[in-house]
C-alpha cells in the first residue's frame, strides 16, 4: 500500500516500494541508480499541492521489487507501468532523474506520458562513445565507496565534510540536506541488490528507446556542474533525437540532482511544465 507517512518521518534504514500523496494531476517521480523514491523528499510537499504524486522505488533497488533482468531493457519500464496500473493511471506526467529520466524516456515512446521532465536522463552518449562505458565502471566505484560507510553512515551525514565526501560526486552542495536524508541516501545505495546486474545489462544492451515514438512535451534539464553524466557529452544522443520543441534547461549552480540541490528550483521546472 502507498505510504501517507511524510517523508521526513521515516528512518533512514527504512526501505518502501513506493510513496503517494497529494490529490491533482497525476505525476509518476522516477528515481536514478542506487537511490530511492525518497530522493523526491525535498521536493513533494510542494508538488503534492497540485498533483497526485506516485514515487516508486525501481526493482533492483533497496525496498524495490525484485529484478528479474535477463536481457530485457524495458524491465524498469514494465514495472512503473504496473505500478501505473494500479494506481488506475492510463498517463501520467513523468518527472525523472539520471536512470529514471531514461525509463521516463521509454513511457513516453510507449504513450504513457502527459509530458516528461528529465534530470540528466541516463543512455544519452552518442552512439560509441567510450565514456559510458567509463561512467557505469566509475558509478560502481562511487556505489562500492558508499557500502565502504554504511556503517557509519549517521555520523557521515551529521558531518558538513562527510556529507560531502559521500555525496560530493553527484551534488553541487550538501549543506542544507537533512542528515536523514543524507544517510538514507548512502544505505540505500550501498543495500541496492541489482546494481551489479543493471550495470551488466546497460554493457550488453545499452539504452534503447524509440524516440521517433515520444509525442509528448518534454523538458530536459542539466545542472552544469554535474560530474557523473557530464554536459554536453553526456547528452549527446538527447539532443539529436528528442522532438524539435524539446526545452532544454542549463542550471549553472546544480550537479547531478537537482532535485537534491535546489529542490525549489526543481520544483518550478516541474509544476511550470505540468500545469494545463
């Protein structure tokens, strides 16, 4: 069942499958690799006056349902469908951030967006290019640091430096995270069981989507001091073959979540695309 617990009240161990709240247009909030539905915390107050908000974890993350991959790269995809289903959704506005911009991607070729708004979505190097290759080995270096402190992780997040050590690979600043927060984030990533097996499939198959198939608006947005998924690179493939009339933010201050640095900003980027 969908938690109606706020989020800032539940411990940072604690791993759910998902959280709903809000009442208004439905909004499906899609999380990145390693992380968990709860890196939308800063941000759903605010959006649940407007929407009815479903945060999902993905399969294969820490409270998610179990993987399964194989060889199936539309495996996350079916998942946030079903969970869609449930909800009696139809569509829904997607707002995704790295992996889960790239499966809010694959909604919208299966015609199950409103309208997308991407974080940094993951898959979008250029066909060939070495550095995603370069990028999932390093997002295991970075995760297997993490499970390094897990332990610790408490003391980590009550740490302006810790916080820092930890999370300074994806965010631009740390300082006015809730240490929670910040501890929720290093165990979930460090518990993440199918982060070996999605690294695996994103080797093998890659990240396909159809996007002659995506119909809705979409907005992508890069915060241009993220050092995980690096701008304009790390784009490359977006940019040549979104729609014409995709809306491409640059935020100058952000790093790889900016729903984690400037979850205002997000915020807006989010509410002033979904609104009729």
């Amino acid at each position: 069942m969908a938690s109606r617990v706020a989020a800032s009240e539940i411990p940072a161990g604690r791993f759910t499958p998902l959280y709903r709240g809000g009442a208004g247009a439905p909004l499906a909030c899609l999380h990145g690799f390693t992380d968990t539905w709860r890196t939308w915390q800063l941000m759903l107050p605010a959006l649940e006056r407007r929407h009815d908000v479903l945060a999902p974890t993905l399969p294969g993350h820490a409270g998610g349902p179990p993987l399964g991959v194989g060889d199936d790269p539309g495996v996350l995809a079916d998942a946030v469908e079903d969970a869609m289903d449930a909800a009696g959704w139809d569509t829904a506005h997607l707002a995704g951030n790295s992996l889960g911009g790239y499966v809010a991607l694959q909604l919208a070729a299966r015609g199950r967006a409103r309208s997308v708004v991407a974080f940094a979505p993951a898959g979008g190097w250029a066909p060939g290019d070495p550095a995603a290759r370069r990028t999932l080995e390093r997002l295991m270096g970075m995760r297997d640091g993490l499970r390094g402190v897990a332990a610790h992780a408490d003391a980590v997040a009550a740490s302006p430096e810790g916080r820092r050590s930890a999370l300074g690979h994806a965010l631009a600043r740390t300082d006015h995270l809730p240490s929670a927060l910040v501890a929720h984030i290093i165990l979930g990533a460090a518990a993440c069981p199918g982060a070996e097996a999605l690294t695996q499939l994103a080797m093998r198959v890659g990240w396909p989507v159809d996007l002659s198939r995506v119909r809705c608006p979409v907005r992508v947005v890069w915060g241009l001091q993220d050092r995980v998924l690096e701008w304009p690179g790390a784009a490359a493939r977006w940019r040549a073959g979104l729609p014409a009339d995709t809306d491409w933010v640059e935020l100058g201050d952000s790093g790889h979540c900016p729903q984690l640095d400037d979850p205002l900003v997000a915020v807006h980027l989010v509410e002033g695309f979904t609104r009729p």
